[in-house]
RNA sequence: UGCCCGAUGGUGUAAUUGGCAACACGUCUGAUUCUGGUUCAGAAGAGUCCAGGUUCGAACCCUGGUCGGGCAGCCA
C-alpha cells in the first residue's frame, strides 16, 4: 500500500535516524491504542494509517492494543466495532489483539517494586483533597501527610487495596515524585484507584485499576513498541513516560512517545463523548449514521476505504493545530469513485415527458456504457419508452442565458438515447407543469452516426414503465458552523437541522433493483450512492449520497443570482 | 503570573537541512466531453507572526517579543 521513498513527515524522518543510529536494534513496532469506549472516528483513522502504514514501510510490526485500564466506560461492543473498522480499512495486526489487562498482574508487580524503592505510596487523602494540595499551574502543590509511610506499611495497605478492604476513593497509590514541580503530571500522580467494577476481561479479579499513566509506558515496553505515536495532549505526560521505565527495567531497550496533532475536520466534531452524546440523545441514528465522522458513518455513506486512507496521506503528519477543510476529504472519495463506480440513471424529482412522435407500445434496449473511466467494466442495456422522467430541475420555461438543459423548443440528448425537443409544456389548473410533450428526432439515435448533429446538454433519464420508485437520502454537513467544537459547552446548538433529506419517489432504472447492500455507483449528473446497509430490503434498496457531482452549473448559477 | 508545544497563500503540508518558497484541496479562465462529471491547458493567491542579530546569503541559526494550543479527572 506504502511507496517506499523520502520520509513524509517528521515521524519518519525522526525514524529514520533511530534506524541510522541503531537504536533498538534497529527494530520498527508501532502499536494503535484505541480506548474501548466509542467507535472509531476519521481521526483515528488518521492515527491508523500513520502507525500501520509506518510498520509496512519500516518492515516493521503493528500492534492492535487495548487501553481499557477504566471498566466503567469500556465495553465488548465497542471492541468490535474497533477491530471491525481496522480490518475495513485494509489493515491487520501483529499477532492477536492485545490488551492494557493482561498486563494488570506485571503492572500490579511493578507498583510493589515502586513501593519497596520507596518511590511509591498510599493515599488516603480524598478526591477533593488531592485535588486542593495538588496546587495549580503557576502554584506548587503540597505533599500528602501520607507520603512517608513506610514501605512495611504501604506494602501491606496496598495489598488490602487489592483485596477488595476498602471502598472506592478511599484509598490511591500515588507515585513519590515532586508536588513542585512545574509539570503538573509529575505532582506525585496516582497509579492505582479502587473501582469495585467488573472488567470485560477480567470480570471480577480486580477492584484496582491502574492509571494510563502507569499502564501506557509499560505496555509498550513489554510489547517491544519502538515507537509510541500519540496525540499532542500527552506531550506533557511524556517525562512521566520515560520516568516509570526508567524506574522499573533495565537495559537499553526502551520505547519512546512522539507526538503528532490530531485531526479536525471542517462542519463536524471528533470528540468521542460528544459523538457518543448525539448517539444517546437520537440525533443520529447510531454510530453509523451517514452523517457522522466515525469510520462506520463514512462506511455507511459510501466512502471506501481507500478514499480514507488516500486522504489521511493526503493531510500530513505535523504538529500544529489544523482544521482541515471536508472538501478534501470529499475529493478523494470522488476520486476513488470516479473510477470505480458504475453510472446508472435515477431521477430524484421526476417530470414526465412524453415523446408524441415516437411509436405508442415500442420499448427500445439501449447500450450504456458502465464507466467512461473504465471500458473493462463494459456495458448494459436500458429500457427506452415513448414515456421517460426526467429531472424536474433540467427543464425551465423562461431559461436563462447559457441554461444547455430543456425549454420550450429547445433540442437536449437522452443520455444514450435520442434528441427530443420540447414542444409543449402541459400544466394543471394552478400553472404547476404536470408533463412535457416533446418530439424525437430518429436519426439521433446513440451510437449511430447522425450526420454530425450536436447538442449543448445531455439529461439523464428513466423510462416511465420501466422505472420503480425508491427512497433517496441526502446527506449535509452535521453541524452549520465550521469549526463547532470550538462552542466549548452547546455544540448542538449549531447541529444543521437540513443535515438529512429522504426523497421518497425517486425513479430508478430497473438495473438498480439487483444492487446489493453497500454496493457502490454514480447516479448520472447527480453523484455518488451507495446502498444503505440498515434501512434497505430485499428488491426495496435505500440508497445514501456518499456525494454529490462537483456542480459547476449551479455555483454559476447562484452566483448569477447573488449579483442581481 | 509557571511549564510544555506551535506559527509558511483561503485550508493543509513541503522546501534536498543556510541557496532566489513547492505540492494538494479550494478559487478563477479556457479546451475537450453523449455526465455543466472526468480529463487537459493555464491563472490568481504567501515573501514565511513581529523586531533585532549572525551570514555573501535566513522560512530554516541566535535573542527578545506577539499570538494560538495544551497542562490543575481517582478519564484516556
């Protein structure tokens, strides 16, 4: 998947010269360290592929592990789905899944080697306690009473912890650093905290659990991680990384923490809780609607996973806060489709036209071509009927100036079809048009050479006997405002209430009947669809716009409007 | 009035590590087109946060500012 060539960031530059200098003999081991308490997000999917595509590239190895050090928020569905969306998006691990819990009972031994170094110690200052001597960041803190316990002491209290002796809160195991230093994650930070939760893996073992700070470092030295990639936020719990490991294990071999900015997307959020929040409340339907950020939203909408992975390539790796415009990652959706979707005819706003001159009864089978783009995908027939829909917007009375679509007496192509022009425009008592009657022109006929005849536009159409009628659902952005997260505390209020647009009577070419969930194609001059996994029936396909067409004409068109 | 990061066209990322700022998206022309798609050709748009300094030469090095972000969960 990965072209070998110059290092594309400063990761793989940093990379590079570790393997110049020999460091860990040279070896490449990156790991993705999802928390098990949500789906995955574009923003993972960012991480994803630096990491993976990092160990192709190094001939290295990948780990899949989860940090679930917190059984309150963590759970079994949340698993799947992660590894669900890994393998969608064309990657797999080294080895099995691995897990922060299987290293609970090495984590358990290493705080008691902490304690017997006397660097570690329990707590029994409360929550708020801890919390008022913790000082702020321009404040130094003040150490617990209970730091000079002696190791007999905290040894045995930190058993009891174990045991199941104490409620939760009442006791820590906090690491015995500086209360003054100007790093706040180095104000003695705890290790251990009592919660009286049964754990996914563990069911009921344990009631302590260990921090991320404690369970992060570690796990990536036991796994061999040579190279721990994280977000910006941790760049200050890096000296508290490198702190326990060089407190706890010997020799040269270490793992070491880079950080890189995460991503944002314009008109959308990335934060899990938020994410989950619009899931819990109903605004969406589920972590996979269409409209979300999650790899499962985007799977459902259409996009590939190539388009994904294109694009993560495509915004680079640094570290400075970004806000990444959708229309790119738009592009690369578009892109990817354009050569592999096929083309089909689907009218969203039907108009009825009739051709008045062409045989009443006389049904032709059109050749259509699959994909311009790609002549191995071949062609199909389509039915052609002296009744056809078109798209009520390709027809205007009183066009204006370079309006290539169909007016009264004006000549357009039926995509692989015929000429007709437009002879009469029938209406209904209140001046609404009802139908188009037009002519066709026989000679026009497509793929027969017809003396040279050229028209400006060509609609796409669907033969009235032929068509069925199916739901179209019509994705906008989730949120109206551009960068919504930044409304720290209502990011719903800027939610777009125009996010979803069902489309009830739409006209399908018969050909769409057959298509199978997930599938992929273009609706001609409209764009880019898929079948809606969830809300489709057998022979009744639903089908999402992953995206639309670029539309030259309409941003002319509006801009036309907006200098009147 | 702490510590840690960062700052390059509208957006994002580059710049062979000190050699006259490039690529992608977006925008705008024009050509081609039986999709106003695609493709092709071209254009506009930054002088690199500011001020000093080093140097023949600075986006890159130094000094001092400014602005933005992160850090005070028994979350990760």
């Amino acid at each position: 998947m990965e072209v070998l060539g110059e290092p594309r960031n400063f990761i793989e530059e940093h990379i590079e010269k570790d393997l110049r200098e020999g460091r860990n003999n040279q070896r490449i081991h990156t790991r993705f360290p999802p928390e098990p308490n949500g789906y995955l997000h574009i923003g993972h999917a960012k991480s994803i592929v630096l990491n993976f595509g990092i160990a192709e590239k190094y001939n290295g190895l990948c780990n899949l592990r989860f940090d679930d050090t917190n059984p309150v928020k963590e759970n079994e569905e949340y698993i799947e789905s992660i590894k669900r969306d890994i393998n969608w998006l064309g990657y797999e691990w080294h080895e099995t899944p691995r897990y922060a819990a299987d290293y609970f009972e090495q984590l358990y031994e290493w705080a008691v080697k902490l304690v017997k170094m006397g660097k570690a110690y329990v707590c029994d200052l409360t929550p708020e306690q801890i919390a008022e001597r913790r000082g702020t960041p321009t404040e130094p803190g003040q150490e617990s009473p209970y730091r000079n316990r002696s190791v007999e002491e905290n040894l045995d209290l930190l058993e009891r912890m174990r045991k199941g002796e104490f409620p939760d809160g009442k006791k820590t195991l906090r690491a015995k650093i500086d209360m003054a230093s100007p790093n706040m994650h180095l104000r003695d930070p705890m290790i251990y905290r009592i919660i009286h939760v049964d754990h996914h893996r563990t069911g009921d073992k344990w009631c302590i659990y260990p921090m991320y700070d404690f369970a992060h470092g570690q796990s990536d030295y036991l796994e061999g991680i040579t190279h721990s990639l994280c977000t910006l936020e941790f760049e200050v719990h890096r000296p508290l990384y490198d702190w326990f490991l060089d407190q706890l294990v010997e020799g040269d071999y270490r793992p070491q923490q880079i950080e890189f900015a995460r991503l944002n997307l314009t008109y959308t959020i990335m934060s899990k809780r938020k994410l989950q929040q619009l899931v819990e409340d109903g605004d969406v339907d589920g972590w996979d609607d269409p409209r979300m950020p999650t790899i499962s939203g985007l799977r459902r909408r259409g996009y590939t996973p190539a388009a994904i992975r294109n694009f993560a390539q495509n915004v680079g790796i640094a570290k400075r806060e970004n806000l990444i415009d959708v229309a790119v990652l738009e592009h690369k959706v578009r892109e990817d489709l354009n050569i592999k979707a096929p083309r089909y005819m689907a009218v969203l706003d039907p108009l009825k036209v009739v051709i008045t001159n062409y045989p009443e009864g006389q049904i032709e089978e059109m050749d259509i071509i699959n994909n311009p783009e790609d002549d191995s995908m071949g062609s199909r027939k389509i039915p052609f009927s002296r009744e056809v829909y078109i798209e009520r917007k390709d027809f205007m009375e009183d066009p204006p100036r370079k309006f290539f679509r169909l007016a009264p007496g004006k000549e357009v192509r039926l995509k692989s079809a015929y000429i007709i022009k437009c002879e009469e425009v029938i209406k209904d008592e209140e001046g609404n048009i009802t139908e188009l009657h037009c002519t066709y022109d026989p000679e026009t006929k497509s793929g027969a050479d017809n003396a040279g005849r050229k028209v400006k536009g060509t609609l796409h159409w669907v033969s009235v006997d032929h068509a069925f009628k199916a739901e179209v659902r019509l994705y906008d952005r989730l949120f109206k405002d551009e960068d919504p997260g930044k409304n720290k505390n209502n990011f719903k209020e800027s939610l777009n209430p125009e996010s979803l647009k069902i489309i009830k009577n739409c006209m399908m070419e018969p050909a769409l009947k057959d298509m199978q969930l997930e599938n992929k194609m273009q609706f001609q001059r409209i764009g880019y669809f898929c079948v809606d996994h969830k809300h489709s029936t057998p022979g009744q396909p639903v089908f999402n716009q992953t995206v639309p067409l670029r539309d030259s004409w309409s941003k002319k068109s509006n801009q036309q409007k907006n200098q009147k």
